[in-house]
C-alpha cells in the first residue's frame, strides 16, 4: 500500500530519534543533589518525562573540575548544552528550565498549553 516514509512524521528521523530526542543528547546536568534550585530543575526534568546525563560534582571531582575549568564557574545547577560541538554553560535554575520547556514545547506545540 504505502511507503514506508508515510509511517514517519514529518521532522522525524526514520531510526527512531526525533528532535528532542536529539537535542536532549548533548545535555549533561551539574547539581549537587541537597541544592533547592538543582531540586527545582530536576522537578521540571520529572515533569516534563525528560531524562538527563547528570554529574553531582560534590561527589565527582573530575565533574567539578570540568564545570569550572569550562563553564567558568563551580555554580549549581549548570546545564552543559553541546550545540554541535561547540558547548554552551547555562546556568541559573530559572534559565534552565525555561531552556528545556522550550525544547519540549518545540517539539510539540501543544505541550505549552492547558
């Protein structure tokens, strides 16, 4: 009957792997897991079914080297955001959350309503 591009949405990959799934790859979460604002971005993560690679630089030194050395700071929560390679360090609880509601909604419009 059909082919089988018409059982793939469209902006999807055939593999399997949509735009989230594929701008989520790069994003690796820096927390300390008794920080409030951590606490406030992993609700956020829980909510929103997202599921990160995270450091708890209190417990991984080679992560709390990494966080200063690279994203300038040792502040929690930090989000390294890959970008194709060239790394990006957001920061601040508040930023971050606003950053992944964007991704999700991004990839559904209808997640930012109701």
């Amino acid at each position: 009957m059909g082919n089988e591009s018409e059982t793939v949405p469209d902006g999807a990959d055939p593999d399997g792997q949509g735009p989230l799934d594929r701008a989520l790859a790069g994003l690796v979460l820096y927390e300390k897991p008794w920080c409030p604002f951590c606490m406030r971005v992993n609700a956020t993560l829980r909510s929103l079914g997202i599921d990160l690679e995270r450091r708890d630089i209190g417990q991984d030194a080679q992560a709390a080297r990494e966080l200063a050395e690279q994203g300038g700071k040792r502040m929690v929560p930090c989000l390294y955001i890959a970008d194709g390679g060239a790394g990006r360090w957001l920061y601040e609880s508040s930023a971050i959350t606003a950053y992944l509601r964007a991704l999700v909604e991004a990839d559904d419009p209808e997640a930012g309503e109701g």
